[in-house]
C-alpha cells in the first residue's frame, strides 16, 4: 500500500464509536452516527508515519478550535487543517477531539466513515440525552474500498511457478526485487500476471 492507501484504511469495529444523531417522532429510534476514537488515529499515524513525523496544534476560535495536523512527508512538513465547535459534554476537551478527528478526515483518516449507510437502531433514555440499547455494528463498508482491497490482495499472493522465484508470491518478491515485476509486465505470457505485476507496481509500496 501506498501512504494514502495506509492512512485511509479502515479502522476494526472495536476502534469506533456510536452516537445518537437524531430520533424519530416517539423517540424509540436513533440514528447511529459512526465515528473512530482519536487515540485510534494517533495510533494509525504512529504505525504509518513513525511517532517522529507527525504533530498537531490547536488555535482557539471564537466557539471552537482549529486543529492543524502536519505530516513529514519526504523530508517535508504538509500541513491540513479543519475544526469544530463546542460540545455540551466537556466543552473545550470535546471540541479539541472533534477539531483533530476533522484535521484527521482532510488528511483521508476514517473519511470512508462517511460513506458508511445510515441506521435506525432502538434507543432509551439516559439523562438528557439518548443512547443505544445495543451497540451498533457497522452493516455494511464502501464497496470501493472492499473491491481494492481484495484486488491487491489477489495480485499480492499470486505465486510464481517458473524462474529464480519459484515458490514465491508476486507480494514478496515486490520487497525483494521490484525490477522483476517489471520483468515481468514485459515477458511473461500469462496476462494475469502481467496484469497484476502491473498493478502493483502502481502502488508504489506493497504491505
């Protein structure tokens, strides 16, 4: 995978959060807004970019916070910015997660969340607000992402029967020498191959 493919990958269902973001009219149901915890991010950019190569900063606003999250990228600081508002629960601490978690989304961080389809889910109250009577699962991801990750998977572990590499997947000798999938594109006569040589030689870096 490439940067951009690492940072956008999606997150496991126990590093995410529900919240109730509307009811119905008699209040029995919710809908589930789906959200990754901010120390899921912090770990994601640690395992991506290195705990070196990343920091964030926060600028108070009038009812909020701008956070600015920078990336070393090539020997280069990249900086995205977004941020958010204040929040009834823990004003300023909730308002700081939300800036980070947007500044996270504009860098592709958790973005496909977005896409993820609505649900309406039974809901009881708790206070002044609403929670759910069970913990949402996601039911489904963005069919995009699904399909390239399967794709590379499936170009990653076709195994070589011929030559020097015999034995050995297409993902492991991409580690080891990328010249021979470029070999490859140009003298095998198997166009799965070549097609799948071609396609990771696309992604720049292979997981």
């Amino acid at each position: 995978m490439n940067l951009k493919e690492k940072l956008e990958k999606p997150f496991l269902e126990d590093e995410l959060e529900f919240r109730v973001g509307a009811t119905n009219a008699d209040k029995t149901k919710g809908l589930a807004l789906t959200y990754v915890q901010a120390r899921s991010i912090q770990n994601r950019l640690d395992e991506v970019v290195g705990i070196e190569n990343w920091k964030v900063a926060y600028k108070e606003i009038n009812g909020g916070f701008i956070a600015k999250l920078e990336l070393k990228i090539n020997n280069e600081w990249i900086a995205k910015e977004d941020g958010a508002g204040t929040t009834d629960y823990e004003p300023i601490k909730g308002s700081i997660s939300s800036a980070f978690k947007r500044a996270a989304s504009v860098w592709g961080i958790g973005r496909y969340l977005y896409k993820i389809e609505s649900q309406w889910l039974p809901i009881e109250q708790k206070g002044k607000s609403y929670v759910f009577k069970e913990t949402p699962k996601l039911n489904n991801q963005p069919k995009e992402i699904l399909i390239e990750e399967s794709k590379e998977d499936r170009a990653k572990n076709i195994e070589i029967t011929f030559g020097k590499y015999k034995g050995k997947t297409l993902g492991d000798i991409f580690k080891e020498n990328k010249d021979y999938l470029i070999y490859l594109t140009t003298n095998s006569k198997d166009m799965k191959i070549v097609s799948a040589c071609k396609y990771l030689l696309n992604l720049k870096e292979v997981a």
